[in-house]
C-alpha cells in the first residue's frame, strides 16, 4: 500500500487525533445481517487481544502466530461454550487497522451472532461506526483517503468496469498521479519561499520560464483527470438513459426487448405508460439505468397524462443519453429534422421502430439515427454497441487514472482553477508573495483528495457511507 503522508504531517497532526478519539476497541459483524452459514465478527484496538483471550479456550494466544487460524471454542464470561469457531490474529502493526485486529469466524445464526457481539461487548468493547475499520486504517497511515474510499467502492461495485476502476485505486494507481502533482507543486513551493526568506537580498532561485512549464505541465495534466470523470461517474454510477418518443412508438416494447423480459405494460392505446418506469442494464460491463417515460404529444388532455409527459420532459434535461424512439410508419423526414433540432444540445440517438412493417427501409437522414424492430429484435445488439460507444466509448485498462468520485472531481476542479492563476501571475511577473498564496491553495486542493489535509466534518461523511464492519 502506498504511504504518501509523511512523517511530520502523521506524528504532528494524525496520531494525535488517533489518540484522542481512537483509543478503545470496536466490535462489529461484518457479514450480511440473517442466517447463513458462516458469519464473521471484527475486533480492533488496543484490548482486543486480551478480550478474546478471556473468551477462546484451545490455546493461549501468545502460541498463535500472526495471521495463523486457530480452531477452538468460543464461550460467554461464565466459561459457557457460544459456538466452535475459526480465530485469525493479526497483531499491529501489520494488519489492516494498524491495530491488534481479531476476525471470528462462526456459525451463521442470529443467536450465535448476537451472543458473540454482546459478550464481547460485555468485555469492554463497542460497537463500531460505519466505516470505522477503514477509518483506523486511514488514520493509521494503512491507506491514504483515496484507497479508503475504494474500499467502499469496491463493496459496491455492481459490474466488472466498476470492480476494476475501484481496484485501480485501491491499488494506488490514482494516489500515484496525485502524489507525483504534490510532489511538483512542493518544489515549486519550497523555491517560493525561500525566495521570501531572502527577499531583502532580492536573489531569485526559481526559473520563472521552468516554474511556468512545470505549472503549464500540471495543468495538463489536471484536465487529464478532469475529463476522465465522465467515463468514471458512468462506469461507477451508472449511465442514465431516457427512452422518449411520441405514444405508440414502441418504447415500452423497446424496454423489455433490452431487458428481456415483460417489463413494461404494451398496449395500442395511446398514453398506456403513465409514470416512468426504471430498470437496469448492463452492457459490456457499464450499467444503464434505462426509464421508459410516458408518450409525449401535444393533443393530450388527460391530466394524468400530462403529468406524465411533464415528467419526461424533465427526465430529458437529466438524462446522459436520450434514446428518441419514433414510428418508421407514420414519421416523415421533415418531422425527423425537427425532432433532431429539438434534441441538438443533448447526447442522443434517434431509433427508427417497426421496420418490419415497412415495404422497403427509409435511408438514414443522420449517423445518429438506427433502425429497429423492437417487436421482432432486429438489430437490437446493434442498438446496445451504439449506446455503449455514445456514452462510454472504451473501458479504460488497469493503468489508466479514472475520476470516479465527485470529491475528487470537484478538488481537480479548483485546482485548476488556483493552476491558471498562478499562470496568469507568472505570465504578469507578480511578486513572489502574491504567487505564493496562489500556489499554497494549489497545495491544499490536492492535499485533501489524498487526505494529506483533512477536516474532522469531511472524515465523518466520507465513512459515514461504508457498511458497518468494514
């Protein structure tokens, strides 16, 4: 694992939050909650060796190396025998807290569970935050903010393309490229302010010309990872993608086709699709959460109705990709043309429908529009590899540094944002004091994606949203 907090910065700033606030023992199931047949139960801190030496009767701890199982009986205070079970050790500070660190592993009922956690609660342990393992980890220097938040990633992850973005920064990956723009943004730093210790001799030790080129280099590569985020937030989050089109086009039949299954109600009358309907797709490893939405058509007078075709007009400004379904039977080339009008500011694809009702096909009036028959499933794999190539484009390799998180996104931003000013000051010769200021705002934004700068709020939230136990 990478360790890029340095030494002054853990010494001085985390280990005394850690002392302060991290200084008792946690306890927490961390499998799934109900009946299986095998649950496992973390502790971590500073007593939850002597906790589980009181509890284990097979051999003394001291004869189990680390990261050995051990197979004994684990009992309740009054040497009551709770359940045979598997026992890992893992002493600190080589296990993935930093801390003592003790996983049981048990039989799966509830009654075993809970009687397990309350005994060794009894002991003097509590239970654990959610997220509080990941958080000692962090804390600890085991892993940096970035690879924290993988671990959540990871848990989540609903496809291979997300499984593999996560595991690239859980890996480092992405903290390498952070750490290497630090390490750049220091040095300039440092030649800044030894500039300003020096300031009445008027001696320059940095090159304006090389500080402009290695800013000019960091900003490239910035907006590098600025662009990535598209990709990442669609291959972590999802793509969403709208089905719109007049009633009776064939979106609901367009729906369960992609899906396979009978979804969504179809029907010949028109404004059968109420309210939206949302489903899942995955396609090549990206998910696509599809949304059928009602017909849109100006001569409806059904409240109701109208409601539903506020309501895709809505989903239409949210949309990543909007998929235009439309008649190939009744819709002319002239309404074609103003459809892609209406949509010219949007990622979208217009879907010819029902060609198996056509005596001979109608030729295509852009690249964007594909010709389908729902009802039949012709050319629906077609339609998928347009969609993933509209959105998605490729999946990035091993290698590749990927924005998935929007923390992270929105720090890039800013700091691309304190990166051009700096230029412009160097451009306009400032003084060395007014660059400074620019470039230590440079140094911050990017020392809270790694966690090298962190608040106590941030911390909270970012693992308030891991699983209890994790």
């Amino acid at each position: 694992m990478l360790k890029p907090l340095t030494s002054w910065f853990y010494h001085n700033i985390l280990l005394p939050i850690k002392m302060t606030h991290w200084n008792d023992t946690i306890v927490a199931i961390a499998t799934p909650r109900g009946i299986g047949a095998v649950a496992i139960i973390r502790i971590s801190g500073k007593n939850a060796l002597s906790i589980i030496d009181v509890l284990f009767h097979k051999k003394n701890l001291q004869s189990i190396t680390n990261r050995q199982i051990a197979v004994g009986i684990l009992t309740n205070v009054n040497k009551q025998p709770i359940d045979e079970v598997l026992l890992i050790i893992c002493r600190a500070p080589k296990s993935y807290t930093g801390e003592d660190l003790v996983e049981i592993q048990c039989h799966g009922s509830r009654y075993i569970q809970e009687t397990i956690l309350q005994t060794i609660i009894q002991q003097g342990a509590r239970i654990a935050n959610p997220g509080e393992f990941t958080q000692r980890a962090f804390l600890n220097g085991k892993l940096d903010l970035i690879q924290a938040e993988a671990v959540a990633d990871i848990i989540q992850a609903e496809t291979a393309a997300s499984h593999q973005a996560a595991l690239q920064h859980l890996r480092g990956g992405f903290s390498k490229d952070i750490q290497l723009l630090r390490e750049q943004l220091l040095k300039i730093s440092s030649l800044m302010e030894l500039e300003l210790d020096f300031s009445e001799e008027d001696l320059e030790f940095a090159d304006r010309q090389e500080l402009y080129n290695i800013v000019h280099d960091l900003q490239t590569k910035t907006t590098a990872l600025l662009a990535s985020f598209k990709m990442g937030n669609a291959i972590k989050n999802g793509v969403r993608l709208a089905i719109i089109g007049p009633p009776n086009a064939g979106k609901s039949t367009l729906l369960n086709t992609l899906l396979n299954e009978d979804r969504a109600i179809v029907s010949p009358i028109p404004g059968t699709t109420r309210d939206t309907i949302e489903e899942v797709l995955n396609i090549q490893g990206v998910l696509f959460r599809l949304i059928d939405t009602a017909g849109m058509r100006e001569t409806a007078t059904d409240a109701i109705e109208l409601l539903g075709i506020a309501k895709s007009k809505q989903i239409m400004h949210t949309a990543d990709l909007i998929v235009f379904v439309y008649d190939t039977t009744h819709t002319t080339q002239q309404e074609l043309i103003l459809i892609e009008k209406s949509l010219n500011d949007k990622t979208y694809l217009l879907v010819g429908n029902k060609i198996d009702q056509l005596a001979q096909p109608i030729p295509p009036i852009s690249k964007k529009n594909l010709f389908i028959s729902a009802q039949k499933k012709h050319h629906i794999e077609e339609l998928k590899q347009c969609i993933f190539e509209t959105t998605v484009q490729k999946l990035p390799n091993t290698e590749d540094a990927l924005v998935t998180n929007i923390r992270h996104f929105e720090a890039l931003q800013k700091l691309s944002t304190s990166l051009n000013l700096v230029q412009q000051g160097l451009a306009q010769q400032q003084t060395t004091d007014l660059l400074t200021i620019d470039i230590k705002a440079c140094l911050e934004y990017i020392g809270t994606i790694a966690g090298v700068i962190t608040h106590d709020e941030q911390l909270s939230y970012i693992f308030s949203k891991f699983c209890i136990g994790k």
